[in-house]
C-alpha cells in the first residue's frame, strides 16, 4: 500500500479558510506542542493537529503567524522553525530547513526562530486583536502547561491592553467539516485499518496473547508508513469491560470475546 504524499494546496486552503472567518486587524498565533519529558534524556514527540491542519509542520517549537490584514505581504504568512545543525542531525535526526518547510506548507516566507521576537513585536503593535490557541476540547483533562499555556501567559504579560480572543471555537468548526482532499486521506487511512484487522484476524486464536495482535496491527501499519492513530485497545475477556483498557497483555482464552479498538494514522496517511 503506497502512502499517499499530501500537497501543500490542502494547507493552505486550511490556512484561507480560517483567515476569512477572521474580522479586521487580527493576528493569529499557533505553537507546535512541547516535547514530553520521558526518563534520562528521553522525550517523546506529540504534533499539534491544529498545527499540522494549517502548515503540515510537526516539527517541535514550531510557531504560524497569520495577519492577513499586515502592511507588508510577506508577514501576512509567516512559519518559525528551530535552526538545525550539524550536532543536532547527529543527536536528533533531520530537521526541517527552511526551503523544505515551504514546500511542505506553501508558506513562502520561512524564518529561525531567532527572528521570533522582533516580527512578532512589529505585528502587534499593528493589530488590533489577537488569537491564541488552547485545547479546548470538553473531555480534556489539561494539568501540565502546554507551551500555548505559556505563551498566552506570555502575550498578556508583555502587552497587557490588546484585545486577545479565543482561537480553538474557529478551529474546530473548520475541522469538522472535511474537505474533498482530506476525505480522500481519512479513506486511505481507513483502507489501511482494514489492512490491519484482516491480518490480525487471522492470526486470532485461543492461546495468544492481546500483545501478539497488537503486534500484528503495528507490522501492518508500519510497513506502510503508518502508524497507531491512538494506543491500541486489544481486549479479551473481562477486559472488555475496561473502557480505555490498554495493557494488552493477557492470554485470550477460547470462548471468550476480543475487542479490538484499532485505527491507523500517520501524518502520511491522514490528519488526525
């Protein structure tokens, strides 16, 4: 199953549709997620998906300005990205650069993150109201501060009599509806989970364990550039009872029932 390369065309319609639902002299700011702290020196990579919506980018401390109404055309779009180096290719892998990153999002003007302060300033002593984002979905349970936590702390404390709105109410009413280009993603994603079950059923048996089928999907999935869209519930037994089981380590039993809660995703095969 061939992954299928997304056009930055997608990106920026999102990028147009969002701007028209913004009034006169707005700014819009979206920051990519941190990086999570895991044990030692080990972080573990979480994309914004609103991020990712409006530019592609899943780069961490990445940062989208949007003022369509600038004087200057080239800071109408504006995508930030940590500088790279050879000693963080040699740690951390491959970083975007800045050509890249424009065709990845359509975004003609790319800029370090060097260059942050100083635009940023010149934006909004021009605007006259300022959308920030947060995660505003209503099951969401927030106790770590996000790094858009931090930076609306950030924007009030530095200019304190701007107008500043909420972002996320106009992001998820754009996201709800899916365009043609992104039916046409979720449906490859989707052939992929089915991809996925076909195989794990017929690996199912009584004897083998809830990881063993777990592993079967991850084969699938990964082999063709995909990935779990969301931690895998395979559950046997009792554990169908558990709603967000997802320990996947017990013997299925014969007689007994599996449920499997799968689906594939990767920023290769669908937006999430």
């Amino acid at each position: 199953m061939k992954p299928i390369a997304i056009d930055s065309s997608l990106f920026r319609d999102n990028r147009q549709r969002l701007v028209r639902q913004l009034p006169p002299g707005a700014l819009a700011i979206l920051n990519a997620n941190d990086l999570l702290p895991s044990n030692a020196d080990a972080t573990i990579a979480a994309p914004n998906s609103d991020l990712f919506y409006l530019t592609g980018v899943t780069q961490e401390e990445s940062i989208l300005i949007l003022a369509p109404g600038a004087f200057e055309q080239r800071h109408r779009e504006i995508l930030f990205l940590r500088e790279t180096s050879e000693l963080t290719a040699v740690w951390e892998g491959r970083k975007l650069g800045r050509e890249e990153a424009s065709r990845l999002s359509g975004i003609e003007n790319t800029q370090w993150l060097s260059q942050f302060p100083a635009v940023f300033r010149a934006l909004m002593c021009d605007a006259q109201s300022v959308f920030l984002n947060s995660n505003e979905h209503p099951r969401a349970v927030v106790e770590v501060q996000s790094r858009d936590a931090r930076f609306i702390e950030e924007c009030r404390r530095r200019y304190p009599l701007h107008d500043y709105r909420r972002l996320a109410p106009l992001l998820y009413q754009l996201r709800s509806v899916k365009s043609p280009a992104e039916i046409e993603l979720i449906r490859n994603a989707c052939a992929l989970t089915g991809k996925g079950f076909q195989r794990a059923l017929a690996f199912v048996k009584p004897g083998v364990n809830e990881a063993e089928i777990e592993a079967e999907f991850a084969h699938e999935f990964i082999r063709n550039l995909g990935c779990f869209a969301y931690p895998p519930i395979i559950a046997s037994g009792a554990n169908n009872c558990i709603l967000h089981y997802e320990r996947n380590d017990q013997v299925c039993l014969e007689g007994g029932l599996v449920l499997m809660d799968v689906a594939a995703g990767g920023e290769a095969i669908c937006l999430t």
